[in-house]
C-alpha cells in the first residue's frame, strides 16, 4: 500500500512541470498592468482561472478512482498515460519549432464579465501546460489512501501547478510598489528562455508517462 510521502514523490514533480509554463505569469501579469482596479480584475481572473483548471483536474482525479481497484493500473489509466505521454512530446516539439509570438492585450476596458469569460476560456485553452498536472490527478485517484491523504495531495498539487497565477496576485496584494521590480527580471527570461525550459521538460515527462504505460501495460 502506499503512504502520502510515496505518493508527493510521484505527483509533486508533474505538478512542477504542470507551472512551467510562461503564458499564465504572462497572462495575468498582464491582467494586473491595467491602468485601473488592478487587483480586483486580478482576482477575477485568477480565481476564474484556477477554478476551471482544478475542475478538468478533479475529472482525471475521478477517472483515476473510478476505474481501478485496489491501487492497481486499469486499462483506462494505462491509455491515460499513453495519450498524456505523447501530447506532452508534440507539445514539446511545437515548443521548439513554433515562431515566438510577443501576444499582448489591454485589460483596463474590461469588466467583470469578460474576465470570467477569459478565465474560462483560458482554463480550457492552456490545455498543453495541464498535461502533466491531469496525470498527477489521476495518480492521486489511482492510489489506495484515505480521502484526508488525497485532498492534501491533491490540494499540493494545484498550489504548485498554479503557482505562477495565484503567486503574482499574492505578492501585487502585498507590495504593489516592489511588483514590477520583482517580477520583471522573470517575465523577461521566460520571454526568452521559456520555450527551451518547456521542450526540455515536456519531453522528460512523456517519456516517463509512456515508459509508465508500458510497464503498466504489461501488468494488466
């Protein structure tokens, strides 16, 4: 049986993965540049946002429980990983071959609504930087542990994997004046860099999703 720190092992690192993707920080960095209510179209949109993507997780999450019995893999999981591993490949193969496009909008002239709107569309849309946090869902649904052991691992999950939302909003609350100081320098080198980082790691995590489905797949 496996215990709560064998599981974190497994799922902290998807989770890892699952955040390095530039385009949230960009997103909302951008959401939090608007010349009026900053911090209220923010929490609009980061809430939004992080609701949708933990929603799409909790359906892996499901998955996982729903279709395996005592911690061992399924059919279903098996085709999980396999289809996770390869997207995480193209995606980090379009990493690479893909023109950086500088994509920016003005968020001062939208309201509420259309917030909600981008967070939700958003949370659908940025389907490439989720992979690795839906095969940790479905992980954290696989394994035999008690539903207190599931929620800390999975509310660990979705705190690091969404760290790049929530983190901005958090330190713009605090110290509005110190927020483009500190997350400049960031912005500027995922803008550069963040391709490379994503195809390196996108590749790393398919790998270890289709060797894992292989392997589970020889244990059907």
């Amino acid at each position: 049986m496996a215990t709560l720190p064998q599981l974190l092992t497994v799922v902290i690192p998807l989770a890892i993965a699952a955040m390095i993707s530039p385009l949230a920080i960009i997103t909302v960095m951008t959401v939090l540049s608007s010349a009026e209510h900053r911090l209220k179209k923010g929490v609009i949109f980061v809430a939004t946002y992080c609701i949708v993507f933990s929603l799409i997780c909790l359906v892996f999450l499901a998955l996982g429980s729903l279709t395996t019995t005592g911690g061992k893999p399924s059919l279903t999981t098996v085709t999980i990983d396999f289809i996770l591993g390869l997207l995480l490949l193209y995606a980090s193969a379009r990493s690479l071959l893909k023109k950086q496009e500088s994509k920016t909008f003005d968020a001062t002239a939208m309201g509420s609504g259309a917030l909600l709107s981008m967070g939700i569309v958003f949370g659908f849309g940025n389907i490439f930087s989720s992979l690795p946090a839906l095969a940790a869902s479905k992980d954290i649904g696989v394994v035999v542990l008690s539903v207190h052991d599931k929620a800390i691992a999975f509310f660990l999950v979705m705190a690091i994997a969404l760290c790049w939302c929530w983190g901005p909003l958090a330190v713009f609350a605090v110290t509005p004046r110190n927020f483009d100081r500190i997350f400049d320098p960031i912005i500027r080198f995922l803008k550069k860099h963040g391709s490379q980082v994503i195809a390196v790691v996108f590749f790393l995590v398919g790998i270890f999703l289709i060797a894992r489905g292989v392997t589970s797949a020889m244990m059907l």
